[in-house]
C-alpha cells in the first residue's frame, strides 16, 4: 500500500497542532506523528485529497506551512512500538499495548492494538472521556459509543459492568480495530460500521460520543431521541469554546447541563434530560 507523507510546520504549535489533526481527521488520514515544529501526516495516495480549502489553513492566529512527498515503506507495526507510550488516567486507567509490561495495581487494565484509529487515550478528548466515565455509574446499563475508534471507551463502560455496548464507526478501519481490541480484553460488544443512522429506535441509558463538534450538533437530535427518560449523554471532540453551541442544542431536545472535563483546551461535556 502506497503512502503519501505531509509534514507540517505549525507557528505556535499548540493549539493548533491539535486542531488541525482533528480537521485532518475528518479526511482520509490515517496516521499522524508529532515533531518538533509540528506534525507528520499520512494518507493512501490513492486517497490523497485537496485540503488548501480547510478553515484552519487561513486563520490569521496560526501560520501553517506543509510539504508533500511519496512515503516511505513503512513498517506500521514497528512505528507504533516506538511512538506508542502507555496511558494512564487519573490512576485507574492503564491502557497499553502487548509489548508493555502489565501494571497490575492499576484497577483496570485496557490492551489494545492502536494502528491508526483514534482513542489512544494519548488525546485529551478520549482522556477527558475516561475521566468523566470514572464517576458515572454502568452498572447494568445499555450503553452506545459512537464514533468508536479503537474501541476503548466502550470496552471501558463493559468493564465498569455495562449489560450491552453498542459501538459504532463509519472508518472501516476503526471497525476492524475496535473488533481486534474487544477480542483482546476478552470484551463483548456489538460493533457496527456506520452512522448514528444505524440507530433506529434502539434506546440506551448512556450515550458516549467523542467525535466533533460539527457532527455532535447535527446528530443531536437523534442521540436525544435514542436516550432512555433517565438518559446521560458524555460528549467530546470539542473545545472550550464551543461550550455554548453544544449546550444551547443539547437545550432545545430537553437536555440538561451536568458537569464539564477540561484538559488543554479540549472539553468533555455530560448532559442529562431534565426531567423536573
């Protein structure tokens, strides 16, 4: 499989390093590296697509340069055992690979396979996620996670004693990769490839979305009608910023404000119907 390499200079790095990763993300890249004064991109050449017309490129608050160039062969496998450091949340998430030595003091250990899907636990979006998961209550609860990634966050929820995890993902990629993580921690979850259009009138008690703001706002609606009365919807892939937005609709489908994680900017948001 052919490769293309972007490298990206970025001034200042931070934030902006991670928005344009999650710009980039919405495309067909599939693996990014961080450097120095940026970051290392890559993509199927034979997905390569024009992405001169992204906002993040003309924001006066950011000077972003890229180059493009044919990637070498890479050994994918190899590169994530190099780049790919463990993760620990709050002291009582250890996620890590099979090439990592077990932590067993941890309460609940997580192995997966990273590859190029996103839910590392490495962002603060899907830290911020596991954060707040640490203090809602799974027991016996149906729970979706949408936009699932690598598949983490609702291998987590069966761990913390879920009854049923539905996950969800349009990338084939992340599919494939939440079924290989799920066998790994010897975890049972519906795995689906698709869109919240998958739904129908299935109802949860918890939704778990880490994607962005753009398709949290336009899916809203739905995730609201697939919630039980007693529902709780954790959202993330969203900045400070975007507060407001995500709780003013969140408001119009009778959905309340409870808490909010913060790591870097980034945010994680736990609704509630407001059943008063």
């Amino acid at each position: 499989m052919k490769y293309t390499e972007y490298q990206f200079t970025i001034i200042p790095p931070e934030p902006w390093r991670d928005i344009l990763v999650a710009y980039l993300g919405e495309l067909p890249f599939e693996s990014f590296i961080e450097t120095e004064t940026g970051f290392l991109a890559y993509i199927k050449t034979a997905e390569d697509t024009d992405i001169q017309d992204l906002p993040v490129l003309s924001s006066p608050d950011v000077q972003i340069s890229y180059e493009k160039k044919p990637a070498p062969d890479i050994n994918w496998n190899e590169e994530w055992e190099k780049n790919f450091s463990p993760v620990l949340v709050e002291n009582q998430i250890y996620i890590h690979t099979d090439f990592h030595p077990e932590r067993k003091e941890i309460p609940y250990q997580i192995v997966i396979e990273p590859k190029m899907s996103f839910g590392t636990g490495h962002h603060e979006t899907t830290y911020n996620m596991l954060h707040a998961m640490l203090s809602m209550d799974f027991q016996g609860k149906d729970v979706l996670d949408m936009g699932c990634g690598t598949g983490v966050l609702g291998i987590f929820a069966k761990m913390r004693g879920a009854n049923y995890v539905e996950a969800i993902d349009i990338d084939d990629w992340s599919y494939n990769n939440a079924l290989e993580n799920a066998e790994k921690n010897k975890i049972t979850l519906q795995i689906k490839s698709g869109d919240a259009d998958l739904l129908g009138n299935r109802s949860f008690n918890i939704i778990l979305a880490n994607i962005n703001k753009n398709i949290l706002l336009k899916d809203m609606k739905t995730y609201a009608e697939n919630l039980t009365p007693d529902g709780q919807l954790l959202l993330s892939g969203i900045y400070e910023h975007d507060f407001n937005d995500i709780i003013a609709e969140a408001g119009k489908y009778g959905l309340k404000f409870v808490q909010k994680w913060s790591k870097s900017n980034w945010i994680s948001i736990l609704l509630r119907y407001d059943l008063q």
